[in-house]
C-alpha cells in the first residue's frame, strides 16, 4: 500500500503547478539521414551534469556502436529490481550493452528517458536498450530526490524534474559539440523525444509546456500523466501507455492526458494489466508496447511514413492491447 499512498498524494501535488521547463537555444544543423534498416549492438557510458551544483544529475546513456547486428538483438541476462515501485514495474536487461565503445557512424536522435519512483534508468534497461539497438541514443537521468538510492526522498520533487530533463538536453547540445567527446557529432540535436514510466510519465508531460524548444518532437507517457501546464507551446505528437489495472496510476488518468494532449496522439491499452510488468520481456504485451514505441520513435524522429502506417498492426493484438488515436493516420 506504500506505493499506492506515494502517487496518490504525488498526483494531488502535481496537479497544483509545476515550474515551468527551461527550452534550450535552437540551432541550424547538418541534413538527417532516413531510418536504419538493422538493429546495431549498444554501447553505454555514464557522466554527472552539474557535479557540483546544486542538483547533480548522474546519466547514463546507451547508444548504438558498431557492428550493426544482423539479426534481432541478443536477450541478456536478467537482473530484478528492488524498492517500492520497481516491484511492480520493468524488471531484467535487454539487449547486452557494452560500455563505453565507440559511437556508430552517423548522428542518432536522442531519447531522454525518466524513471519513476524509488527507481533507476538501469531497471528499465529491457527498453532502453532496445531502442538504442533501433538506432536511438538513449539518455537516461537519475533525479536526485526520487531514485531508489535518494537519501533525501521526496514525491514533491517531481515537480523539479522537467526541468532537469530540460538541463539534460542543453547538456546534450554541448556535448555534441564538445571536440574530443566520445558523442560529439553523434547527436542530432534538433530530433528529441521525452518518455518516462510513472512519476518519469508525469516528469514527461511536464516537459512540454508553453514556451518549450521545437527539439522536442515527440513524448510517450507510460502509466503516467500530465502536470499542471502540460502538452503547451509547440505541437508535438505523444503516446500513451497504461494498464487497465493499473492500481498506482489509474487507467483514467493516462485517459485524461491522453484527451488533454494537443495535436497527434495516441493510447496503447493493456486491459487487465497494472502498473509495469508489460516493460518485462515475455510479459504479455511486451511485444507490443517495444513495437509500437519504436515504431513511434522512428515516425517522429526520424520522419519514417511507414513506421507510422505499422504501427496499428504491431500495437494491437487481440485480448492483450487496444489502441485508440486522434489525428494519427495510422494504418487501419
């Protein structure tokens, strides 16, 4: 019940207002490239954005090396979570990630990805890996007052998260351009998505507020929702993942985002399912949730037309996911 008490309170403070997203400065960069055709093996590398301010925030970050892989991506080994939310969430590795090889050839958009309560980016590694198999950096914070190993843990940070993604991004921007750094110009650093599971949901939504950077193209909320000033300034497309049974974030208020949202979206069902365990590779729904985010992904960032036009047929399996959309010409 401790969870259940954690986000109901977390979603009456979230409601109140949220401070208002920091856009990074938009820069003219090189043409992009289409879609890979094959998945890559992964790399991983971690650094500290502002190590000595006030809120340190460790990264890690998987991104696709060489060689591209000829076939699906390699399952690794499986590590459970612990703490109170990760018990009902992802669990396990995805593609093994190797760390700190070198950078595929070319540039690659950039996921920031944002865990939930009492978590860490590695435990939904069965994800993130797999995108950046996909061809997707994959940067993944660990805010300072909600990670699992916070000594200071409080929900109310949340409302300081999307900023920090926002810092994130900046961070990125530089890096890119930084000589002698391993991601320098492996970044496309006009094509970002935002995603999150849970309080990362809500961190999410929070990040598309009025005013925010065009960088930003796309969001995918998983078993989250919006913040006070949420789905504001430039149209973005979102996806919406959840459970029907979901018993920490209801159903409803994923269902609420999703009708809040403005421009292109989209709601992935799992009826009868909770709070995570469709992130768990062999879980029901698996399958479904990976294809349709990375279908999502390759649509939005790297403007892939058939990516979209799948991504109905690769969401929807009978009795295990529903997908409902609003101004997404998705194939029927």
């Amino acid at each position: 019940m401790r969870v259940q008490r954690l986000v109901a309170a977390l979603l009456v403070a979230l409601v109140a207002g949220c401070g208002p997203a920091v856009a990074a400065t938009d820069d003219r960069v090189p043409p992009f490239r289409p879609a890979p055709p094959r998945p890559y093996a992964v790399g991983v590398r971690h650094f500290v954005v502002d190590p000595d301010g006030s809120r340190p925030l460790p990264v890690t970050v998987w991104y696709p090396a060489e060689p591209a892989a000829p076939a699906e991506p390699a399952i690794g080994p499986t590590a459970g979570p612990t703490g109170a939310e990760a018990a009902s969430g992802p669990t396990g590795s995805g593609t093994t990630a190797r760390p700190d090889v070198p950078v595929a050839a070319g540039r690659f958009p950039v996921v920031v990805y944002s865990h939930g309560l009492h978590s860490l980016p590695d435990l939904h590694a069965p994800l993130t890996t797999r995108w950046a198999a996909a061809g997707f950096v994959v940067a993944a914070p660990t805010y300072p007052r909600t990670n699992l190993r916070a000594r200071d843990f409080t929900r109310a940070d949340v409302r300081n998260q999307p900023a920090d993604g926002w810092r994130l991004i900046r961070h990125l921007v530089r890096l890119d351009a930084r000589p002698g750094d391993p991601l320098a110009g492996h970044l496309a650093v006009d094509r970002f998505a935002a995603a999150g599971h849970s309080a990362g949901g809500f961190t999410t939504a929070g990040m598309f507020t009025s005013g925010h950077s065009r960088r930003l193209r796309a969001g995918i909320v998983i078993a989250g929702g919006g913040l006070a000033g949420s789905f504001a300034g430039p149209v973005a497309p979102v996806l919406f993942v959840h459970g029907g049974a979901d018993p920490i974030v209801p159903e409803s208020v994923g269902r609420a985002a999703y009708v809040r949202s403005v421009g292109p979206a989209a709601f992935l069902g799992l009826p009868g399912q909770g709070h995570g365990e469709y992130l768990t590779p062999g879980r029901p729904g698996f399958a479904q949730v990976l294809a349709a985010t990375t279908d999502f992904l390759r649509w939005t960032l790297y403007d892939d037309r058939r990516a979209r036009d799948r991504l109905r047929a690769d969401a929807v399996l009978p009795g295990v996911t529903t997908l409902t959309t609003r101004a997404l010409p998705v194939g029927r």
